[in-house]
C-alpha cells in the first residue's frame, strides 16, 4: 500500500490538526509553540481529552483553542470513539495528533483515520512498546533509548515509523531521569516530524516511510 501526503498543501492552506491527550500535554505546548512561531505550518482545530481535569485542557482554553472534554463513562469503546471522531469531523481535522492520550482507540477509530492518526512513544519501537517503556528499557539493560514518532496501526505502538531519536542510557538513571531526558527529545522530534507531514514530503510504502526533500 502506498500512502503519500504530497497533496496536503493542496488539501487546504494549513493542514488541520485535532490532539487528543489525557494529561499534562506536554507534547502539545510544544507543537502549539512550533506553530506559533511560524516553524509549522498547520493549525490545531480542537483539543480533545478523555479527563475533564486534564492540564492540557486549561492550557487549550488559555491559548484559545477550540478544547472538549469527551468522558467515557456510561459509554463503550466504540461510543466513545464514535464521539470522538464526531468532533474531529466537526472541526474538519485532517490529521489526529495523539499527545499523551492514554486510551487505546478502537479498530474503527484506526480505519476511519487510516494512516492520518499519528503518535509518540518513548522508546525506539518495536522495543518496549506499552506502558512504562523507559522501565523496561532500564530493566533489559539497554545502552541506548530514545523516542519514535508513528503512524498508529491497529496493534499496540505499531504502524510505520517517521522519526526516531535516541538518547544514551547512563549509569545510575532511573526511570524519572531517563524520562526526563527522553521527553526533551520528544518535543523535537513530534514537531520535526508534523512538519514533513504538513509540507507533504512524507509517502508511506508498506511499513517505510520516505521522506522527500
């Protein structure tokens, strides 16, 4: 299957991004500020958290971004997402941006999406996908870390690889230390890599993404 974003300028003049997060959002701030600084073109249309009391949701509200809470309870996993997806059309969003959203999203949520949902992982997949990465890299003993921004597929932090960076693992770290060091290469790498996507350079081949000049 080949997939190609070359045709997202033309799709409309800034590609229309909806984040999806159930925390802090700390990934989020950093692409608003990428944006804000006029080092990525594209716009966030809406934010969306599954917690009413998510720090990203006041950081949305304050920066005057269209933001929703969309809870689960009372609703299947497939309501739920319908819900979701619900907002994301109303708002005309092109590409999903999960940042820090911490609820696995329905196979029908994936396809309605197909290869338009992506997300970041602190690990360099396919090692250590889940939860608590940067501990199961300390535990196996890893020399070297990192982070992996994807395209989601329907298995657990799968889907085809855009960008990784990577960060040395070094005696004595922790989980918190590693983590804290992982997270400041997030920040780089999701913004770095949204921004091939919104110039339309990034093409999907089978699993490889290329990336054009």
């Amino acid at each position: 299957m080949r997939v190609s974003y070359s045709d997202a300028k033309r799709m409309t003049k800034r590609l229309k991004f909806g984040v999806l997060l159930s925390g802090r959002g700390s990934n989020f701030l950093a692409i608003a500020d990428t944006i804000a600084r006029g080092a990525l073109d594209a716009e966030i249309s809406v934010v969306i958290s599954n917690k009413a009391y998510a720090p990203g949701i006041t950081a949305a509200h304050v920066r005057g971004l269209h933001a929703h809470v969309i809870q689960p309870k009372g609703l299947t996993r497939e309501q739920h997402d319908a819900e979701i997806m619900r907002t994301l059309t109303h708002h005309e969003v092109e590409l999903v941006v999960l940042a820090g959203y911490m609820r696995l999203l329905t196979p029908g949520f994936i396809r309605a999406f197909g290869n338009r949902i992506v997300n970041i992982h602190p690990s360099l997949l396919p090692a250590f996908p889940g939860l608590h990465a940067q501990r199961q890299a300390l535990e196996y003993g890893v020399k070297v870390s990192g982070c992996t921004v994807h395209f989601v597929g329907e298995g657990l932090d799968d889907g085809p690889i855009i960008l990784q960076k990577t960060v040395p693992v070094l005696d004595g770290d922790t989980e918190e230390t590693l983590s804290a060091r992982i997270l400041q290469q997030e920040h780089i790498a999701y913004s770095e890599a949204l921004r091939w996507i919104a110039a339309g350079r990034v093409e999907i081949v089978g699993r490889a993404v290329r990336v054009r000049n």
